[in-house]
C-alpha cells in the first residue's frame, strides 16, 4: 500500500470509528501530517481531556497514552506501537519514589509528565517543560522532590529559591547532545540562535539563546527576525518547523538528536491500530484516580 493510499484509508478508519489522531511533536513527519492535532505533551493531554472523539489514537510513547487513558477513561485510548516506550520514565519507579517521600516526610512531589501513571499517582503534582516554573511557583513549600529529569529540574531551580531534590533521570537523546558541538555550530553559524530543551544538560543550556518546550520553539522561531536557528532538540520537531517558516533555515545541533522509540510509529502501525481497534491502553481506576489529580493541578495552571 502507498503511503497516500494508508492516509486516505487512516482517515476514513478515524471518521469511521469517531476517532481523533493525536502526534507529539517528535512524531515521524508523515504522522504528524495526516494528524488531527500535533502538539507537545501538555497540548496533547488537554485535547485528551476535552475531545469529544469516542477513540483517542496517540501517536506518541507509552506515558502519553496512559495520561490520555488517565484523563479521559470513557474513551478507547490506542497506542499504535506499545513497544514505544520511554527511557526518561524508566528511571523512576513508584516503589522508589515512595522511599525517597519517607525519607522526605512532608516533602511534596513535582512529576514531569514524561513519568509512568503509577509514578504520577505517587506525586503531588505534574508538570511539563512547557509550565515546570508556574507549577513550581506555585506550591507554598520551600522544599520540593522533582522527578525524574534532573536537567529539567535544574534548569527550573534557576529561577526560584526553593530547595530541589533532583531525581538521577535524564533523556538519553538530549543528553546526547554535547557542548563541545554546539561551541562549533555556534561559531560556524554567527548570528543564528541556538534554541534548546531544558532537557539538554545545564553545559549545554547555559550556551543557549532562548530555552523552552517544543510549542515554545514554534512560537520563539515564527515571531524571530533571524532568518537561522540552532535547534536543540528531537529532530521531529524540523518538519512543522520548516512547514510554517519556509523562508527561514533550520540547523539540527546533532544527528544524534533522534529519538528511537519515538521514531517507532509508522502509517502502517497507526492504519493496524485502527483496523484492529489495538492495543489499548487503559490505567486501572486504583491508579488512574490519585494520578488524575496531579494532573488536573498541573493543568489548573495557565500555560503562557
């Protein structure tokens, strides 16, 4: 089957099933094309929240799906690729997050999204790179767990004066990226602004001309006079990029910047799911409740 074959029959298969096609931004570029909505995670969890869609079909990796089941548990949530999984959200368990919070009584838990639905239903609080500052602002206590990006973390630290305890998680594709190459990209290309994700590491962040989430990056490159950038983050980011500003000129800081797993999904995978109505992802209530109300604080919180 050609691929303009696979979209024409993907978008008869979603109005068929009353379906909505949602693809993060790190999303192959033919996904993102043929997909209802794209956005960053927290873009993503609030249509979760809000469609009307009987089936969410996300196109994304196994957290996001779960935040889609978490949030919106009358759907039908399918995850095209239920291998896609997440490394970041690997390094923190509920179990140990539960002994770092008895080792810390009172200490309230800051979860970035990218975390399992277990992990969230341990945590006080979600955040995303998008509103990790505003949600940290927010909270009374001087002292506060952050799991599991410590780059993340860090970078927010920066900006208050509260304690952080930085949980040992990282991206392996940001971290991926090295100072040492940016120095160089910087010097080959003066004038142009590097753009990053605060989940490149502090060396690499503190070379930045303007650090933000991937809807942040949109918004930074279409309102720029600089007609090149430097973008430090998954490349999947360079097709809308280049979609909306065809006269400017986009420089990936590294091929190393890939994400595999969230490379995964192909049309092919996102067609069989739907064919097939699998697989589905679906947080039991004992663990959907308790993370459902992380994630209703953080998106209490108005995004810029």
């Amino acid at each position: 089957m050609t691929q303009d074959s696979l979209k024409s029959d993907i978008k008869a298969l979603l109005k068929e099933r009353k379906a909505v096609l949602l693809a993060h931004n790190y999303m192959r570029d033919e996904v993102q094309e043929i997909a209802d909505i794209t956005g960053d995670s927290l873009a993503l969890s609030m249509e979760a929240a809000k469609t009307d869609a009987d089936v969410i079909v996300f196109c994304g990796v196994h957290f996001m799906a779960e935040s889609a089941s978490i949030l919106a548990p009358e759907k039908t949530v399918l995850l095209p690729r239920l291998d896609a999984g997440c490394p970041m959200a690997d390094m923190v368990s509920a179990e140990e997050l539960k002994k770092l919070k008895a080792q810390l009584p009172g200490v309230p838990v800051v979860t970035y999204v990218n975390s399992s639905a277990a992990v969230k239903a341990e945590s006080d609080i979600c955040c995303t790179s998008a509103n990790a500052l505003k949600v940290v602002q927010s909270m009374s206590e001087k002292e506060i767990i952050f799991a599991p990006d410590k780059n993340l973390g860090s970078y927010v630290a920066r900006f208050t004066d509260k304690k952080f305890h930085l949980w040992e998680g990282y991206c392996p594709t940001h971290e991926r990226l090295r100072p040492e190459v940016v120095k160089e990209l910087k010097e080959q290309n003066p004038g142009a602004p590097f753009v990053c994700h605060p989940e490149c590491n502090p060396a690499v962040v503190a070379l930045a001309d303007h650090v933000c989430s991937t809807t942040g990056m949109y918004d930074y490159c279409k309102k720029s006079d600089a007609k090149r950038f430097i973008i430090g983050t998954e490349a999947g980011i360079l097709w809308r990029l280049k979609r909306e500003n065809p006269d400017k000129e986009f420089i990936l800081a590294s091929p190393a910047l890939i994400c595999p797993n969230m490379k995964l999904t192909s049309l092919e995978d996102v067609h069989e799911a739907l064919t097939s109505m699998s697989p589905v992802v679906k947080v039991p209530e004992e663990v959907r409740i308790p993370a459902k109300r992380a994630l209703d604080r953080m998106l209490a919180i108005p995004r810029d």
